[in-house]
C-alpha cells in the first residue's frame, strides 16, 4: 500500500496530466473550424476556447459523480485501479494525440477503469446502470451530432436559399466568434469533470473526505490544466477535424458548432460523460452531408470510428498492462 498522502498527489499529478492531453486533443472540437474558416487566429480561437473552457468547469458536477462511483463498485477501487486506470488513459491520450487522431478521452479513462478494477477483482465489480449510461450516450450522442448538424444546416439554406453564398458566409463569419463560445463551454462543462471525478474518489479511498463530493480545488486545477492543454492544442487533430474530413465555410462550421454544443450540454445536465470528440465529429459530417454524400471524405471519418472503437480496449489493455506491474513492485 502508498502512504494515504502520497497516494492523492500522485493521483492528483496524474489526473491533471490527463486533462492537459484531454485539452490538447480536444482543443480541435472548440475551435477546428473557426481556425480553418479563418474566423478567428489560431491564438484568438485558442485564448477563447481556453477561458470559456475554464468557465465551464463550473457548470455542474453530474457527470464527475457518474465517473468517480458509476461505472465500478466503490470497494473495487483501490490504489493501483486508481492509478493505473489514469496512466492507461493518459497514455492513449499522448499518443493518439501525437499521430492527430481525434479520440475520445472520456472514454478512454472509462475504459482505463473497467480494465484495472475487473483484473483486480473481476467483472462483477461493473455497475450496470452506470455502464448502461455511457453506452447508450457513446451511441445515441454521435447519432444526435450528425442529425442535428444535417438538420440546423438544412433549415439555415432554406432561410438564406435567396441569399448569395458571399454574404452568407461573412455573416456567419462573426457568428463563429458566438458559437466558438458555446462549443468551448459546453466542452469545459463536460470534459473537465473526467479528472474531478478520479481525483475525489482517490480522497475517499485515501479517506480525506467522507463521502463523494467535489472540492473546489480540484474543480480548479482540473480547469486550469484543461486550459493549458488547450492551450498548447493539438495542431494534427485540428487538421483532422478542420481542415481535411470536410470542407468547410463560415456557415458550416457555425452550425457544426451549435449543434454539437447543444448536444453535449444536454448530456452534461444528464450526467453522462460523452465523447465531445464524437459529437464534434458527427456535427461536422452532417453539416459536410447536406451539401453531398460524397463532400465528406468518409475514409478519414472511417479511421476517426474505428480509432474510436478501440479506445476502450486500448486504454484497458495499457491500465491492465500497468496495475499488473504496479502490483509485482507495491
């Protein structure tokens, strides 16, 4: 076992290097396609989606709650499950990140968890509900992502059908600055919990709080590193999602945007920790749809799926690879 102390700075440690790789990656779902549009300057877009990412740290604590005591039963996470279930998403994160893959780091934590509790005590520790709760969002929030986008964009071309694409586009330009808002909050609102959630039921496990419940402390540093990954951000992913799966305008990205913001705040009000990632993705190629099937360059969306598919098991397989290391040495 590792001092009660020791063990939550490591934790904590750990947990913020997850955010960091959580703002890089996902830097791309705020602000892909305000950069590519040219809205906004890379350090316009960056300094926006940073700060209204911090913000949204603050909105709710739902989706931490969901993480930190639904997914696995609470006597199934011990140290090494703790621990190993973060290096195992961080790991995936950094890498993925590396190559510009768009992944879920939600669910990439989630997966880190489920694979080190159940080698640690075995598949009965699952909390079905839980797990139903991500499964069906994983699901159905991709789905919403692309409907609403094919369908914000349909409606937008009917209102502006005897408008020219010029002032349109120009419009919808500034408009960008307004939903880039919208998007980097509802991402901080979602995302940033993933670490809160670690970090709170590694001070129950140490026993520094009773029962499971968010310090501000940790809302704001889990924030402030969010902010610095974003920061920094994942330029290869922004290519990726802004720059070459669809071609996008002012308009399309405006509504890609909203579209996805929206989504992913419902499933931020509901506690279930979604993939921005897979909303983004969707929103985007719905909105490339509308204009033709074949506007969207389906092989780059059919690496982002199948990279999305085994993020489960990747990060599983590097948190079980990593508990049974940490358990021959403690």
């Amino acid at each position: 076992m590792i001092d009660p102390t020791l063990f939550v700075v490591i934790v904590v440690i750990l947990a913020w290097v997850y955010n960091f790789y959580n703002g890089m990656n996902d830097a791309a779902n705020a602000i892909a396609t305000t950069v590519s549009t040219r809205a906004l300057t890379p350090k316009q877009a960056i300094v926006l989606a940073r700060t209204l990412n911090v913000a949204g740290a603050f909105a709710t604590t739902a989706v931490a709650k969901t993480i930190g005591k639904g997914i696995v039963t609470p006597d199934s996470i011990n140290q090494l499950v703790i621990i190993s279930a973060l290096v195992g998403a961080s790991v995936w994160s950094a890498f993925c990140t590396h190559y510009g893959i768009p992944i879920s780091i939600t669910h990439g934590l989630i997966g880190g968890l489920i694979g080190a509790a159940i080698y640690a005590k075995g598949v009965g520790v699952i909390q079905m509900a839980g797990v139903s709760k991500v499964f069906w969002a994983m699901i159905i929030s991709p789905l919403a992502g692309f409907v609403a986008g094919f369908v914000l964009m349909v409606i937008i071309y009917w209102i502006f059908r005897k408008t020219t694409p010029a002032k349109v586009n120009k419009g919808f330009k500034m408009g960008q600055v307004v939903s880039t808002i919208f998007m980097s909050f509802s991402h901080g609102s979602n995302d940033t919990q993933n670490a809160m959630g670690i970090i709170t039921a590694a001070l129950v496990v140490g026993g520094f709080i009773d029962s499971f419940h968010v310090p501000i402390w940790v809302i704001l540093g889990s924030a402030f590193f969010m902010g610095l990954g974003t920061s920094v951000g994942g330029w290869r992913v922004i290519k990726t999602l802004g720059m070459r799966m669809v071609k996008v305008r002012p308009v399309h990205g405006f509504t890609a945007e909203w579209s996805a913001a929206a989504v992913i705040m419902g499933a931020t009000l509901l506690g279930a920790p979604i993939s921005t990632t897979h909303v983004v993705s969707t929103s985007i190629m719905g909105v490339g749809a509308t204009r033709r099937f074949s506007a969207v360059r389906w092989g780059i969306a059919g690496n982002i799926v199948a990279t999305w598919i085994f993020t489960f098991p990747g990060a599983a397989f590097i948190s079980v690879a990593t508990y049974f290391i940490l358990d021959i040495f403690i």
